[in-house]
C-alpha cells in the first residue's frame, strides 16, 4: 500500500528566508502524481504545485519549487523568500494514475516569522 | 478560485439532530469527496463517489451517509449527530482517472459542532 510521511509536524522561517518542507513516499507504481497543497488557517485548499512522475524536471511556481528524487521517493517542497501569506499547513500527496486513489501526508505546520 | 461550495460553513447544533452538509460543484467533476479533518488537521476520507449513483465508503469509518443524485452535487447527512461527530468537513473534486491535472479542488469546509 502506497504511504505518504511528512516527517515535520511544524517549521518556523524568518520572513524573506527560503524553507524546504520534507515529503517521502512509498509506492511500488511508476505512474503517479504528487502535490503540494495549502491551508491557511480558516481559508480553502488549495495546489500550490504538482509533479508528474514521469517528468524528471522538478516543477516550479513563481517562489515555489520541489525536489524530486524518483529513486529516493522524495519530493519535497522549497519557498523562497517566504511572505507572511506562507503561513499555513502544508499537505504533501500522492494519486496513484492506476486506481486513482489519493494519499495525503499528515501535513506541516509552517509559521513564518516577522 | 475553485468553484466548489459548500454550506453550512459553521453549525452548531444538540446531540440527536439531523444535519446535512451540501457540496455542490460547477466543474463538471465526476470524482467527488469528503474528508473529516480532525484537530491535528490530518485528514480522514470518509466518502467518495465516481459519479451519478456511486457512492463508496472511504478509509475512516464514518456514522454519516452520501448520497449522489446529481452530478454537481454530493451531500453528506449524519442522522442523528453526537458530539463524537464535532469536526471539520471537507468536500473536494476531481476530474475521474488521468485525464486533466490529476488535482483535487476543495471547498472551504463546513465546521461542525455537536454539544
């Protein structure tokens, strides 16, 4: 069974510092996709990024970029410059492309400091 | 913005009631789902359905029923609530298999509380 671990339960970055949130993974498939996804505090859901197993280039959004390690089953999630909008929980997942089941992480709290 | 809705967002109510949760969705998805996110904020699948008719149980087992009569809209009914049932819920949707970008898109949840 596929599982997804975020092995930080809370981080803290000062404002305008880079963070690196930690995912892994376990799956025996080679078709997947992963997400990033973020909960402000009493706010909807949303992706902030995805990746497509397939594609070896790691995806970026504007401050946001992962570090996909195929091998390593590794996908974590780099802000850089962090804002103060950063602040919220983040869930890493993973959707498997042959029975279209979704695995959240157990998220990370991250507060970004002043 | 994701156009999926939810209502009530916030409801406070007395053991032994009734309640339904709406979520109704304007994208066409034919995956749709609800999560139960407990005060840690992880989150427990407790329905899903793949469209019109298919409702499936989810990982966490769950008191409340769905039901899927329209495609736009999946409602989740707890017929008599306890305080056990005190949670925020989370309806979300998909496009089914691997067609588009694979994400879900969720609504802002409906925080329930039962004294």
């Amino acid at each position: 069974a596929q599982t997804v671990t975020q092995s930080q339960p809370e981080m803290s970055v000062q404002e305008a510092e880079t963070v690196t949130l930690s995912c892994t993974y376990d799956t025996s498939e080679s078709d997947y996709y992963l997400f990033w996804y973020k909960q402000p505090p009493s706010r909807q859901m949303i992706l902030v990024i995805r990746q497509e197993a397939y594609k070896q280039q790691n995806a970026t959004e504007n401050r946001f970029s992962v570090n996909f390690q195929k091998a390593a089953k590794s996908f974590s999630l780099k802000i850089s410059d962090s804002q103060l909008g950063d602040a919220a929980m983040y869930f890493c997942a993973y959707r498997s492309n042959r029975d279209d089941k979704i695995i959240f992480g157990k998220g990370t709290r991250l507060h970004i400091l002043p | 913005e994701a156009d999926i809705y939810q209502t009530p967002r916030y409801l406070v109510i007395g053991t032994g009631k009734k309640i339904t949760l709406e979520c109704s969705q304007t994208m066409g998805h034919d995956k749709m789902y609800w999560y139960q996110q407990d005060p840690g904020m992880e989150l427990h699948l407790i329905h899903y359905s793949y469209g019109v008719n298919s409702t499936e149980k989810g990982d966490l087992s769950s008191e409340s029923t769905v039901s899927r009569i329209r495609t736009e809209h999946f409602p989740l009914t707890l017929e008599s609530a306890r305080p056990s049932h005190t949670s925020q819920y989370l309806c979300a949707s998909s496009v089914l298999g691997r067609v588009g970008t694979g994400e879900l898109f969720f609504g802002e949840g409906s925080r329930l509380t039962v004294l």
